[in-house]
C-alpha cells in the first residue's frame, strides 16, 4: 500500500468522527418555563428550532438526584410533504412530577432519536403570574 494512502484513511477517520460529533450539536430551548399545578403535577412551555413538519410527542419524566426531573421529548414528522424549513415548534404539556421534583432537565429529541435541543429550568412554586394547565398540546 502507498504510504500516502494510511494518511488517506486517516484523514477520513477523523472526518468521520468530527461528522458524528456535529450530528449531535444541539440548540438551546427558548422560552422556557416550568411551574407546579399541585402537590404532583408541573406544567412545562417551551419552544425549539424544529423542522417545518415536526410535532412533539408524549413526555417521559424520570427522577434523578436532588430534586432533579430528567425530561425527554421525541418529536416526529407529520405530513406527507415536509420542507427543509426551520420554525419555531412550540410544547406546552403536564408532567405528573411529585413535590420533590424542584428543577427539571429537557432534551428534546429528533425523529431519527438523536439529541436536538437542551435546557434546564427550575419549577416555580408560586410565581408573579398563576400557573394555568395547557388546554392541549401545542401544534405546530
């Protein structure tokens, strides 16, 4: 094998890795906020840069350490055409979170199941403005 060709594969080795590493890049969620219904349920409202055609799903909850809720959010594609557009999709839903659950950690998640958007955002107990439950899902 020519000596240039290890140098090749090498090179491709590494765009490979660096590619992987870009597919996960996330986008923080904007408008971001969490607060407690009742003793156990929280309402959470965010909005993330998503596809023309992309719909949240159903939110898991899973509890972690020190009052931590670990929240997913899967999101699929819906419509037969789907453009390559990037809008705002708006969440808003219930998560049935007991007392102990103070603050929580969102990752959104790309149809393909890859990460898409992060953020962190802690449940206000009694805010400036009363906590309302969300009628229905938010639609994009």
């Amino acid at each position: 094998m020519h000596k240039f060709a290890y140098q090749t594969i090498g090179l491709a080795a590494v765009v490979l890795a660096a590619t992987g590493a870009l597919a996960e890049a996330t986008r923080p969620l904007d408008a971001l906020g969490a607060c407690r219904l009742d003793e156990s349920r929280v309402a959470l409202r965010f909005t993330f840069e998503g596809g023309a055609c992309q719909q949240p799903g159903e939110p898991t909850l899973e509890h972690g350490k020190d009052g931590l809720g670990n929240v997913t959010v899967p999101t699929e594609n819906v419509g037969e055409i789907c453009t390559m557009q990037i809008v705002p999709v708006q969440f808003a839903g219930v998560l049935d979170a007991g007392a102990a659950i103070t603050s929580l950690d969102i990752t959104v998640l790309k149809p393909n199941g890859n990460r898409q958007a992060l953020g962190s955002v802690d449940v206000v107990a009694d805010g400036d403005a009363p906590c309302l439950e969300p009628a229905a899902p938010a639609i994009n």
